[in-house]
C-alpha cells in the first residue's frame, strides 16, 4: 500500500509531466541512473519514488523500488521468516 504521501508526489510528477516541466520522452532518452537523478531532484521523490515512476510509467527493465517494504514483508511470508 502507498502512503498518502507519496501518491501525492507521483501525482506531482504527473503534473509537471502534463504541463511540459518534464519532459518523459527527455527522460526516456537518459540512460537508467541518469534518469533516475533527475526525478531524485525533485521535491520529495527518492529512490523508491523514482524507481517506481521509471518502472511503471517509463517502462524501463532495469527499474524496481528495491527497498519496498510490501515485497520485503512478503518474501519473509513466503520464506516463512
């Protein structure tokens, strides 16, 4: 489950995406970290932020919110951890 917090951060980076302040196809033309740095420039957005936006909006392979607790907690499930 997303925090209210960060919904409103991706919410945010839409925006600025709708009215031409960022550019995706600008950032589809980066390479995966520097893409990464750029919306980490952001106010509020770090790494899982950055990472899920890249994953789910811009497809790119080599993104994953890494320290997602909801996977983390899962796998323990799974691992009977």
């Amino acid at each position: 489950k997303m925090t209210v917090k960060k919904s409103e951060y991706i919410i945010g980076i839409a925006r600025l995406m709708a009215c031409g302040e960022l550019s995706k196809e600008q950032l589809m033309k980066m390479n995966f970290k520097e893409a990464e740095k750029s919306l980490i420039k952001i106010r509020g957005i770090g790494p899982w932020t950055a990472n899920y936006v890249l994953m789910r909006c811009l497809m790119f392979q080599t993104a994953f919110p890494i320290d997602d607790v909801g996977l983390i907690n899962s796998i323990k499930t799974l691992r009977n951890m």
